[in-house]
C-alpha cells in the first residue's frame, strides 16, 4: 500500500506529533497557527529614525536589517567618522523603534490568551 509521505500532508498525523504516547509536547493546531500569523505580521514591522540634523534616516525591519536609508548631501560635511556614528545611532534607534512594534503584537497577543483564559475558552 502507498502511504502518502508527511510532506504530501498539510499536518502530522496524532502518532508523528508523539499524541497517544505521553508526550508533553503535543502538537497545537491553534497555537501553530497563532505563531503563524504572528510571524506574517512580524515581517511586516519597520522601525524609523532620523538624526537631529535630519541628515540621515533609517528604516529597519524587527531584524535590524536596513530596509531603507537616507544620506543628505550634507551627511559627509562634518567628516567620515561623524557620519558613521550618525548612521550607527540612527540604526539603533530605528532598531529600538521597530522592537517596540514587535512588543506591541507580542503584549496584544499575551493579553488576549489571559482574556480568553478568563472566559473559559
């Protein structure tokens, strides 16, 4: 008889999530897809800043990867080594700006698990 394989399936059968055998760590349907959508939302968070000067702006996702940047054409007047620090700091705090954007899911997800608890479901 010709089983379909596990990657012919969309979800694991009882047995492969350790169901039935006493594992704590059964498979949950609806948690997994609570991560899922959480994730889908995670790629879309972007955090911005600009420097003082307005110099320099930065966006990057929750990653910390730069997904846009400025530089003005005056970014360089004050030198190299001011302008990395400028890019640096700027990073950051677009960094931090996008990490808080990820709590704000995170808190929001937290909160409605407590309420749904509370309610019995």
């Amino acid at each position: 008889m010709n089983t379909p394989g596990r990657a012919a399936r969309e979800r694991p059968t009882p047995l492969e999530c350790g169901q039935g055998e006493g594992n704590p760590f059964m498979y949950d349907y609806d948690r997994a897809a609570e991560i899922d959508r959480i994730n889908a939302e995670l790629v879309n968070i972007r955090g911005t800043a600009r420097c003082a000067d307005g110099s320099v702006a930065i966006e990057t996702d929750v990653n910390g990867r730069i997904t846009n940047i400025y530089l003005a054409d005056y970014a360089m007047d004050d030198g190299p080594k001011r302008l990395e620090s400028l890019i640096a700091d700027t990073h950051r705090k677009a960094l931090d700006d996008a990490l808080a954007g990820a709590t704000r899911i995170y808190e929001a997800e937290d909160r409605g698990r407590r309420d749904a608890r509370t309610r019995g479901y």
